[in-house]
C-alpha cells in the first residue's frame, strides 16, 4: 500500500544529493536556505508490511531512492536503495533469494 504520510501534512526528504544539486552546485550559500526549500516532496510512505518487490518497484517506477515506512500514520523508518541492494546480495549468498 503506497500512501503519503501525515493527511495534510507536507513531508518531504531531503538527502546528501538534493544539498549538492540544489544548493552548492548553484553557489548558494548552505546557511540561507530551509530544508523545505530543498526536500523533495511529496514522501512516499509504505506500509510496515509492504514487501520489498513492493518497494523497489515502487521506487523504480517514481524513480526515488528512498521510501518512508509507516505503521498507520506514524513514520517508523525509511528504506533506502542501498538497503535493498544489500539485502538482495545478502539473501543471493544464503541461497534464499527468488528472483
């Protein structure tokens, strides 16, 4: 289940790559800006019960690297790119991957 978190509420995540891009990469000074001018909005949020296939097509088909997980409206965690490239390789070398 994909959903945005908090009903009302304009999250967003902002990351090493959004500081790079849209701040130092065009000369602004990192002390000026507000994180809510950078985030990149809105946060999509999975269900604590989501599967990772539900994820990383998830995150294939928005094109994001990172997915907030919820359990009902409260934000528990976030799943990055790197976590589900590590838990493939992971499961590839127990022997216990499917696809």
């Amino acid at each position: 289940m994909v959903r945005f978190p908090g009903k009302g509420l304009n999250y967003g995540i902002i990351t090493a790559r959004d500081i790079v891009f849209k701040v130092l990469a065009k000369g602004l000074d990192p002390k000026d800006i507000k994180v809510s001018e950078i985030a990149s909005k809105p946060a999509i949020c999975v269900d604590k019960n989501a599967n990772i296939n539900e994820v990383a097509s998830l995150m294939e088909n928005k094109k994001i690297a990172r997915i907030l997980v919820c359990d009902g409206e409260e934000i528990i965690g976030v799943i990055a790119l790197l976590d589900l490239m590590a838990g493939t390789l992971i499961m590839r070398a127990r022997g216990e991957h499917d696809f």
